[in-house]
C-alpha cells in the first residue's frame, strides 16, 4: 500500500506529465506537418553596423540621410523580414537562398528581403575617401563588357537615371560570368530570378529611392548618381566579382 507521501510524489510527476502532454498536442494539433515545420525557431537578421561614420561619406551623401537610411529604413526592412518569416517556409535559410527563391506573391519577404539584401549590399560598395578606379581582373572584365570603364559609367548612370519611382541600378554577373547592367523596381534585384527579366549576381548597386538621395539633392537624381562615382568601394566590388568567376 502506498503512503501519503509517496503518492503524492507520483500524483505531482503524473500531474506535470499530463499537463506536458495536451500543451505538446495543443501546440502541434490542427496543424499539417508542413505548417509545423514552418514554425520552427530560425536566429532573426540584424541589421549590420556600418563600416564607418554617418558622416564619412560626405559631400556625397549627407549624414543626416546615412542617419535616417541605416537606422530607419534598413532597420525597418530587417524588423519586417524577421516578421514575414515567423511563419514561413523560407525561415533559416540564408539571406541569399531566401532573395533567390522568393516568388511574385510573396510581398512581405520579396520587399523585405529585398530590402535587407540590397541595403547590406550598398553600404558595403561606398566608402569614403577618393574613390580608385576598377583594377584587375574586374577592370579587364569591365573593358571587354562594355568596351571602357566611362562606357559602364555612362550605361549604368543612364540605368539609374531613368528608373521611375523607386527602385536599383545594378552591376551583375549573368550565368556566363558576363557582366551586365540592368535596373530593378522597389525592392527586388537580380537575384530574384522568378521577377527579374535578366537575372544575376550583383556586384554593385545604387539605391534610387529617393529616401536615398531627397535631403540633399532633392530632384537632382543625376547629381547624386555622379556623386556616387566619387565612392564606390572599388576594392570590394572586385572582391565579389572574384569570388564569383
Ligand atoms: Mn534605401
């Protein structure tokens, strides 16, 4: 015969084990194993530290809009991507693979996503200080594409320039490793290779929306498109380029 102290030590474990067993059932039940595996945890994005000042990179882009883009944009983008994938069959892949395989119906990470991809891109190709020219393999890539740097130039400011609304210019390696410019809507890129109509590898781009540009140039696009010249990172665009061919 059991003793009272006995049984209420096994009426406490049989207690916490039927308390475990429907709270397991409650979570899982009503849900298809797909939906399930969609909920699983996934570490969140972050939005990444800029490699330097708010003001470094002024005359070019002014502190104030680094300010509002980084901390307010960028950061708005990542917040609503970790959001969008809570329940999500795209949640813990990487950024790469979740930009590669969005589709036209879904906004949420297509936007989001988009906008976490390209942002983390940009700061990284701008830095301050006089800008070097294409180097290497880069260049010799540069001048066989597009026959001269200043033809780049031109084809990828004009890109830029007539983009209406919002949206990127971009710098890309297709499947062949040939470079190409094209530009984009909103927030998607090249490698969205279900919306774009040529698809690629971006190594460089320029943010047209004009939260990228509108406190210091206002409508003068194309000045800020010149300016952009004065910082691109040239190092790291042929650090991206070379890990690609
Ligand atoms: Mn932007």
């Amino acid at each position: 015969m059991m003793k009272k102290r006995e049984f209420l030590k096994t009426s406490s474990i049989l207690t916490v084990g039927a308390l475990t067993v429907p709270m397991s059932s409650c979570k899982s039940g009503g849900e298809s194993p797909q939906q399930a595996e969609n909920t699983k945890s996934f570490t969140p994005f972050a939005l990444p530290q800029l490699p330097y000042a708010f003001e470094a990179l002024e005359p070019s882009i002014d502190k104030m809009t680094m300010e509002i883009h980084h901390g307010k944009h960028h950061a708005g983008y990542v917040r609503k991507l970790n959001a969008a994938l809570e329940s999500h069959a795209l949640a813990g892949k990487s950024l790469d693979d979740i930009v590669s395989s969005v589709g036209p119906d879904d906004a949420a990470i297509r936007n989001n996503g988009g906008g976490h991809y390209n942002h983390s891109l940009f700061w990284e190709i701008i830095k301050p200080g006089e800008s070097q020219m294409p180097y290497g393999k880069l260049s010799d890539a540069i001048n066989s594409n597009f026959g001269s740097f200043e033809k780049l130039k031109e084809e990828f400011s004009t890109a830029a320039a007539t983009r209406f609304g919002s949206g990127w210019a971009w710098l890309s390696l297709d499947s062949n490793n040939k470079l190409f410019v094209s530009s984009t809507p909103n927030q998607d890129n090249p490698l969205m290779s279900k919306l774009v109509s040529t698809p690629g590898h971006p190594i460089l781009g320029l943010d047209v929306w004009e939260h990228a540009y509108y406190l210091k140039y206002q409508n003068k696009r194309k000045d800020y498109i010149s300016n952009f010249f004065n910082i691109i990172n040239w190092e790291e665009v042929a650090r991206r380029y070379d890990a690609l061919v």
